[in-house]
C-alpha cells in the first residue's frame, strides 16, 4: 500500500510506567524511531501520581522491577516493600541506565489521536497546539489511569480541601492535625489511613466494603545480603513468567478440600508469616474457583484479624463473621497496622452500609445519623480500570470512530492489545491482558517483548498497516469472560468486574494468568499473526 507522507515518528508511546519505558527500551534496541511521552512530569506512571502518604509497593524486592542486569546490578531497594520515592528514584536509576532521556518528553500530554485512513498512520495532537504523527500507536497507560471521584451531593459546597489519592498534590498535604474525612477502604485507603492516623487531629474513615487486608511484615533491606541475593535473580525472573500472578511462585496444585484441617492450618500459618500478597498468591489451588475452599481461607484470616481488635462491634465492621464477598475476588491489600489505628482516639470508623453519606455540607460531610466535620477530605475511592484513560485519551479509529462508542456496551480487545477499527494501535498493561492481575513489571516485559516482535515481524515484510480483525476480537472478549467464568470473581462488585463504576458494563477486565497469556499471544506469534489484517 502507498504510506505517503512519512510520518514523523515509527512509534509513539504515551506513559512512562512500566509497560512504556519497557516498550521504548525494547523498541529503541530494534532500531525503531520512537517518542514517549507522558503527561506527568516525571517517569514512574502510578508512582507519579498516586504520591499519597504511605503509598508503597504491594510486591515484595525483587518481583517488582525489570529483570534487565544492566538496571539491577547496581540499583539497592532499602525496603522490601518500597514506598514512592525509591521508585520514583528507580525510574529516574532506569532511564540514565538505558539512555532513555532523550526519546522521552514528559509534561506532555496526549489531547487527541486520530487515525489517518489515507496515510494509515495517527495524528496525535501533544498539549494544545501541537501535532505528531506516528505510524503505530502504543498506549502503555496502566489499568489505573483515570481515577474515580464518586458523585457525591454537596462537594461543591465543601469549603475544606479535597483530592483523590491518584491526583495527591505533589507538593504534598500536611495531615497534621487536620480533621480529615477519608471515603474508601481499598489498597489506596489502608495506605493513606495508617500515615493519617500518626498526625491527624481526627481521622474519620468510611468504609462500604471492609477490606481483607494481610500483613505487609515490612522490613529494611541490607545492601550486603540483597547484594548476594542478585546471583539468584536471573532465574527468579525466569520463574515469575511460569506464574499466573507474575510473582515468583505460584498457588499450590492441591485444593484446600483435599486435606486435613491441620494441613490446611499449617499451610494458611505458613502463609501468614511470610506476610505479602502470599496469601492470596500461593494458597490452595481452588482459593479463587472454589466457596468452600474459599470459606476457609476467609475463616483464617477472619480469625486472625479479629484477635487484633478488642471490640467485639468493631470487629464485625472490620472483619465480618460472613465473607462480604469471596476472599481475593477483591484486591487484598497489605496493611502495617491498620487494625490497630482503630483503637485511638483520634480515629473513627463510620460504616456506610449502616449510615450513608447524606450530602457533603461547607464544613463536613452529613450522614443518615450525623454530621461529622472535616477540612480535608480524601477520595481513596479507585478507578475506571483498564478503560477509563483509553478513553480519555479521545482515540478515534477509522470512520472517525470513538474508542468510548466503541466500547459502549463492552470492552473488546484482542490479546488485550488491539482493538477492531483502531489500526496500528496496541496498547501494553490494558484491558483484556492481564495487567491488574499481574505484577507490573512481568506482564509490561511479556507485551513488551511481544510488540517489539510483531512490529519487527511488520517492518522485515514493509507492512504499514495491521487490524484486528472483528473475529478474533470478539473470540479473545469471550475467551476472557469464560475464564472469568470458571472462578469466583463475578461473585464480587469489584472493579474487576468493572462493578465499581456507576453504568459500566459489568465484565472481568482482566485475563487471570499472565502464563497462560503468555503462551497464548505466542501462538498467535508463531502461526503469522493470526487474527490480524496486514498490508
Ligand atoms: O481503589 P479500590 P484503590 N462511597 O477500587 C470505595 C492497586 N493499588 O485505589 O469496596 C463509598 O480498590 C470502595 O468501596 P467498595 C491495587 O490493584 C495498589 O484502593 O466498592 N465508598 C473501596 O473501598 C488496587 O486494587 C497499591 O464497597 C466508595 C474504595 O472506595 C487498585 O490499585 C496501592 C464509593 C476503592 O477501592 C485500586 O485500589 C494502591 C462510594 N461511592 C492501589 N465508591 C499497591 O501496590 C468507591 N468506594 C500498594
């Protein structure tokens, strides 16, 4: 096919996450001409912008970073759970390692992108007034790019301030002696409650869903012992791939009904102790397929729990005697000492299934039984997941299509990367792959590598355009829900399920296994890029 005019750029990635700064590296070394460009100010993508206090790193060193030796083989961690800063120092540490700097422009945001039908490349249109184009569009913006702000009555009239935890001011907020408000109990919550709670005049907590949160076991690294543990992590990242988590082991093949109630014990015990995502990640085989299964590990942690809180009506808010939903069908989080703030005075549980939030008033925020006075009031309510910063990145495809009609009813893509009607678009870390069930990092090198083969595959055989076609987009949409089918994450309003936001299609956003993802996008690989139209 004819390709004039040229444009500017063979590739332009937008986000300087993971999957982004992995992507340039990967394309840059495959000789691609390419731009990265973000509209955050510096590299880090998340750990940009959700700068909250306590926001740390929920997978433990050395899982959460690339497994390039030129970028570990002098870069220490001094936690085993990192907070924002270290890795907002890491993204600075990768890209001087890999020479990155000067194929990126940060600060600038994405406004528009356009397909050209006639040059079969985008137009993107960078901040207000410039124009790029680009052969092939990558959108590497995370699962969690669009935060939620629920619509409240009344926010306008707060005469406190008020931010989400994904838009933290980055000049910082003091807490200190502030009578904060903090709306939502996920991941984001637990982290921003337990630095609150230090300084906070009075810190109230609304809590809808209780959060099943595990032990952190936090601890400071020693540079000699993390020096001497590098020799092994060659093959720890081999490993990571061979899971479905993208951690460095997998769950038992043993189902917690096959035991005995000691075995299982001992095995939750073990568990516990390692502290980390562990026990969502390596429990029993039918954890997340399997309620009776399931039941247990909900009792364990239930007990647990509920021995570090000694009221009894607080501790059923906390940690009910019924699972309000399936252990792990909602993101664990990890927590340092969030069952133990609840004990101060100066800390405050309101339970929004019993009283909920009437309207936000100038001076707090009003409940079906009371008002209770706040001048700062924190948002740690989640995400748009997977679609919501595609969409907001006004894409339009052929026919002038939008990428928000287009996924109107549902979010369809194949391989998670490309969508029917939007040539030369991938996307890394979005929806339909595995990205929020997946460690960053393992998913982002998987659908790194796979892109910089595919284009190079493109560029030997001087193909300018590919497209999914309908088919095989609709075929990897259902083989996703079918997966989600076979286990216990529709039986939860999570935002996997896309059930967090008001009037999104319900369905799971993810594909549940980063192995299996894996071999899968390899088949298409190796049978000529099945499923896509090149010319
Ligand atoms: O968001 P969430 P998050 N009124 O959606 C509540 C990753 N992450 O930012 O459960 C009142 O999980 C909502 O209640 P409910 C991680 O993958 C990682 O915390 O819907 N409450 C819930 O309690 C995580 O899963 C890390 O009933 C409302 C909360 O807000 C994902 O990001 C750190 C409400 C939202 O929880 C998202 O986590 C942080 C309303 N109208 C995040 N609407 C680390 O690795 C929502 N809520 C450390």
């Amino acid at each position: 096919m004819s390709a004039a005019p040229s444009p500017d750029h063979d590739a332009v990635i937008v986000g300087a996450g993971f999957s982004g700064v992995y992507l340039l590296y990967k394309l840059r070394e495959a000789g691609f001409d390419v731009l990265l460009v973000d509209a955050a100010a510096e590299p880090g993508g998340v750990w940009y912008w959700n700068r909250y206090p306590g926001a740390r790193v929920d997978s433990q060193v050395p899982i959460y970073e690339f497994s390039m030796p030129e970028v570990w083989e002098d870069w220490t961690w001094t936690e085993r759970f990192p907070g924002w800063q270290e890795l907002r120092a890491y993204f600075r540490h990768v890209c001087d390692r890999l020479d990155l700097w000067p194929f990126m422009r940060m600060a600038t945001p994405v406004k528009a992108a356009r397909f050209d039908e006639d040059g079969a490349f985008w137009r993107l249109r960078l901040g207000d007034d410039e124009n790029v184009t680009t052969r092939f569009l990558l959108p590497a913006l995370g699962f969690a790019s669009k935060p939620y702000i629920p619509d409240l009555a009344g926010l306008d009239d707060f005469s406190g301030e008020w931010c989400h935890t994904a838009r933290w001011p980055q000049e910082g907020v003091d807490l200190t002696g502030r009578r904060i408000a903090l709306i939502g109990t996920g991941a984001s919550g637990v982290q921003v409650a337990q630095e609150a709670a230090k300084c906070a005049g009075q810190l109230t907590i609304f809590q809808r869903t209780p959060i099943l949160a595990l032990p952190m076991r936090q601890q400071a690294l020693d540079e000699t012992a993390q020096t001497r543990r590098k020799a092994d992590y060659p093959a720890i990242f081999r490993q990571r791939l061979q899971t479905s988590g993208g951690f460095e082991c997998q769950s038992l093949d043993v189902s917690a009904l096959v035991v005995t109630e000691a075995e299982r014990a001992a095995h939750f015990e073990d568990l516990w102790q390692r502290g980390g995502l562990c026990f969502w990640y390596n429990n029993f085989a039918d954890l997340l397929t399997d309620e009776e299964a399931n039941r247990h590990a909900y009792a364990f942690w239930r007990d647990k729990v509920r021995a570090r809180i000694a009221d009894p009506a607080l501790a059923e808010k906390l940690a009910p005697r019924v699972p309000p939903h399936p252990f792990g069908t909602k993101r664990p989080s990890l927590e340092q000492n969030y069952y133990k703030i609840f004990s101060q005075d100066n800390v405050k549980l309101v339970d929004l299934m019993e009283t909920p939030i009437e309207r936000i008033v100038a001076d707090g925020i009003e409940t079906a039984d009371e008002k209770i006075a706040c001048d700062l009031l924190v948002f740690a309510t989640g995400f748009d997941a997977g679609r919501g910063g595609l969409i907001d990145m006004n894409i339009s495809g052929r026919g002038g299509l939008s990428l928000a009609k287009a996924w109107e009813h549902e979010v369809r893509a194949y391989l998670g990367m490309a969508v029917s009607g939007f040539p030369n678009m991938l996307f890394a870390y979005g929806p339909l792959s595995p990205s929020g069930f997946s460690n960053g990092p393992t998913s982002s090198e998987v659908q790194g590598d796979w892109i910089r083969d595919f284009l190079v595959w493109l560029r030997n055989r001087e193909f300018h355009l590919f497209e999914a076609e309908a088919s095989a987009e609709k075929g990897w949409t259902d083989l996703v829900a079918q997966a989600g089918a076979m286990t216990l994450f529709p039986k939860a309003d999570s935002w996997y399920m896309g059930a967090n936001i008001p009037g999104k299609p319900r369905q799971l956003i993810n594909f549940p296994s980063v192995v299996g993802y894996s071999a899968l996008c390899d088949d298409v690989a190796n049978n000529g890029y099945a499923g896509f139209a090149m010319g």
